[in-house]
C-alpha cells in the first residue's frame, strides 16, 4: 500500500501504465483508496441545457477525434494534443489517490553557502513573506541576476513545514541546470526532474523539478508552485501547459512565476513583485551591437558563408572562447553547419528535436566543442563562462523582443567572466532589436554599483 501511495499521491495517471499489476489497482479502487475517472469528460454547457462538451481530463483539451475503438467496440473520442503520454478516449480511466494522505517529511537539510546581494536578499525576503502568507509573486530579475539562489530560503521554509514544493518551467535545458543544484543545496530531501525522457520514479518526492508538459500527470498535488521563465515558449501560447498548472496545484495554492522578460499579463496577474535590474556579480548587461549582413541566406543556400560571421567566429576561436550562433530557422542552421566545420572541424549544432542535445550543451561547458549553433531553444537556461553569442538574422519575426534579451543573457554570466561580445547580424534593423538593445541600457541604467 505504501508503494501505491508513494507513487500515486497527486498524480492522475492512465490506469494501464501504472507500474502497478492490475488487479492490485482493482482492489484498493474497490476499498476507496483509489479513484477513477472516465478519460474523456462530458460537461453540460452553462449556457444552454442541452449542449454538452467533452474535454480531455488530463489536459483540458475540447478538440477530440472520433475514432473506431478496437477496444471497446464503439466509436471513441480520443485527445491528440497530450496523446504522446498515452492515449485519452471515452473508454480510458485516469486514476488518482483517495487513500490516506501522505506524511511529507520534515527533516530537510539546508547546505547552500553562498551569500546573496543586498538586492537578491529584498527580493528573496519577499518572496519569502508572499509564500507564508500564500499570494502570488513575480521575480523580475535581469538575466544573471541569481534568480534561482534567492528561491532557495523560500523552498526550505516550505518543505520545513511539510508542503510540497515543485518548480516548473516550459524548457527541458532548465530542468537539467537546475537539477544537480538544487540536489546539492538540498542533499536530504528527495527530489525528481522530470522531462520528456526522464527516468521513471516511483517513489514520493517533496519537491520536484518538472517541464510545464509533465505536470499534465499531477492533480491537487502541491502547496507551492513556482513557474520559472514564465513567458518562454510554449507556455505563453499553448493553454494546456497553464491548464497543466492550474490543475497540478491545490485548489487554495499560490503560483510564483520568475522571469527576466515578463508580459504585461504577468505583471498584472501578480499580488507581489521584486524588481531586480543588475547582476549578482554587479556588472552592467551586455550591450549588444548592431552588424549588418546582406543576404546572408542566399549566401549561405549557395554554400558561402558570410565574411563577416566567418571573421567573428575565428576570432573566438583566437581567443579560445567558446560561442553560441543563433539561427531562425533548423533549415538554414543545418545548411550553415557543413560551413563552420570548414572553419573548425568541432562546431556542432543543436535543435529542439536533436536526441543529442544534453550531452551537445555538455561538450561545449567542458570545452570538448568549441562551440554551437543552436535555434531559440538554448536562449534560456544556460550558462557557459566566458561564452561569446552571434545572431545571424536578428531582425527575424522569431526573435522578439524578450528571445533577445534573454539571448543576450547568455553573455557575462560568470563573475569571472562578466563582459563578452554580443553581436546582431541582421538584414535591416527591427523594432524588436531596438526594443531589447533599449530594455538592456535602462536595466544598465538603473542598476545600483556594488
């Protein structure tokens, strides 16, 4: 009972991939300690008595597809939109926990060393009395600002009082930074990452580090929910990812969101906000510069790479300084790849979909890739000492104004390191370059020297 209870307690998942034998999810259903729900709902419009809608249970999702079901010989409506977690139709059954509740623990350990500035010490201060008094807060930092060390005393002080604490956030790359330090700050207290791949636990955790996507599977689980990179794609534009959210909390909990970039729909849903506009180490932003380059993709589809990005890209190599180029489009990337590589055999490129994207971002902190191409997907949630960043075809409509500032964020991260190049090829300058490089200056502006 104990196993069941450990692995079910605040999920809802599909009965058949339980790791659990069926008739022992059959018994505790019929003793009440487990719950069943039809995978697909049937709701009764508020407007009208004799309209009804359906939507998937686990996502929240009203668009079905109807469909032959060799299952239980009828027709099925089935949810396309969560289905890479296991199918959803009208004849599946979620299951949630209904026994005993979970004794969290209460013996955590604290083992963080660092000291935060003055400015992380406000904002964690903060966020610390908005936690205990359960109001939503908003963590507007810079990027480097040391968003995560100043979570820290507010996630101790609610496992200390037994709540369940999960940090979310839209990328993957964030929860596999996040991971190793938080495990480290908190060597005590059991904690999952989980993302598309991740190991398969089975045990409870009390805090949990998971994508937006996999709280898909928690319903009613957790008292405190900070949602990291609030506005980082999907979660702005995919609604199942904040219905995810919604439903994974308790019905009374608070959602906490930190981001250096957030929307005018964060800034007014929040009751509280910290405003952090300079670094921990106390150095200005990166100022990025402006450097057009003239029909830089028909260069590059007729197998000629620009001379300008070529000249940027040895000079890092001169310096032995590792470097992210950022491309709009996986097209373009890949036809620029067999480019670089004529210029240094080790530049790889990574991708959204690319299977070897972790140990890609791996080789390049360890220096056994002298550095990377990449898409939007690394603008958010990593950290390479000394990194020197390009934008080939800034002026481009996917990079908005918050893709570009947070691109740029990647640049004088270390304390160590606290300057670099930060460079905006383009074809014409955009509103949405001349946004960012504003937004940089005013934080530079308005920072406090150490």
């Amino acid at each position: 009972m104990k196993e069941v209870q450990a692995f079910l307690t605040g999920r809802i998942w599909l009965k058949e991939q339980t790791p659990f034998p069926l008739p022992v999810i059959e018994e505790f259903i019929r003793k009440g300690f487990i719950s069943p729900h039809t995978g697909i709902q049937s709701n009764q419009n508020s407007s009208s008595k004799k309209t009804k809608s359906s939507n998937c249970r686990r996502c929240g999702n009203k668009q079905l597809t109807a469909f032959q079901c060799a299952k239980c010989n009828g027709t099925c409506l089935y949810c396309r939109q969560c289905i890479q977690m296991g199918r959803i139709s009208s004849c599946s059954e979620l299951i949630t926990w209904s026994g005993p509740s979970k004794v969290h623990e209460v013996n955590h350990c604290f083992t963080w060393s660092g000291t935060l500035t003055s400015l992380q010490a406000k904002a964690s201060n903060e966020l610390l009395i908005s936690v205990q008094r359960n109001q939503s807060h908003l963590i507007y930092a810079v990027c480097g600002a040391g968003k995560t060390e100043l979570l820290y005393p507010s996630i101790f002080d609610a496992l200390q009082r037994g709540l369940r604490v999960c940090v979310a956030t839209p990328r993957t790359d964030v929860v596999l930074e996040l991971a190793p330090r938080f495990q480290q700050v908190f060597p005590q207290t059991i904690i999952h990452a989980l993302y598309g791949g991740s190991p398969d636990y089975s045990d409870f955790a009390q805090l949990i580090l998971a994508t937006t996507h996999q709280l898909l599977r928690f319903e009613k689980a957790f008292d405190v929910v900070f949602v990291d990179e609030a506005d980082a794609f999907p979660y702005t534009v995919d609604k199942s990812l904040q219905f995810a959210v919604q439903k994974a909390k308790k019905k009374s909990a608070a959602v906490h969101t930190i981001t250096a970039t957030p929307s005018d729909e964060l800034l007014s849903q929040a009751d509280n906000i910290s405003l952090i506009s300079q670094r921990f180490h106390g150095f200005p932003l990166p100022v990025p510069r402006f450097v057009g380059l003239w029909n830089y993709k028909k260069h590059m589809y007729k197998d000629q790479l620009p001379q300008k990005l070529a000249n940027w890209t040895q000079q890092c190599l001169q310096n032995d300084q590792p470097f992210l180029i950022f491309f709009p489009t996986i097209d373009l990337m890949k036809c620029a790849l067999p480019l670089f590589q004529q210029i240094h055999v080790d530049i790889s490129a990574v991708h959204a979909e690319d299977p070897e994207r972790k140990e890609k971002v791996l080789k390049l902190r360890r220096k056994k890739v002298c550095g990377l191409l990449t898409t939007t997907i690394l603008e958010r949630g990593i950290t390479i000492p000394n990194v020197q960043v390009a934008v080939v075809g800034a002026d481009e409509k996917i990079f908005t104004s918050s893709a570009l500032i947070q691109i740029s964020g990647r640049v004088g991260r270390s304390v160590d390191f606290p300057s670099g190049d930060l460079v905006f090829f383009h074809h014409g300058i955009s509103l949405e370059m001349d946004k960012a490089k504003a937004t940089i200056i005013e934080h530079n502006t308005n920072r406090e020297v150490l």
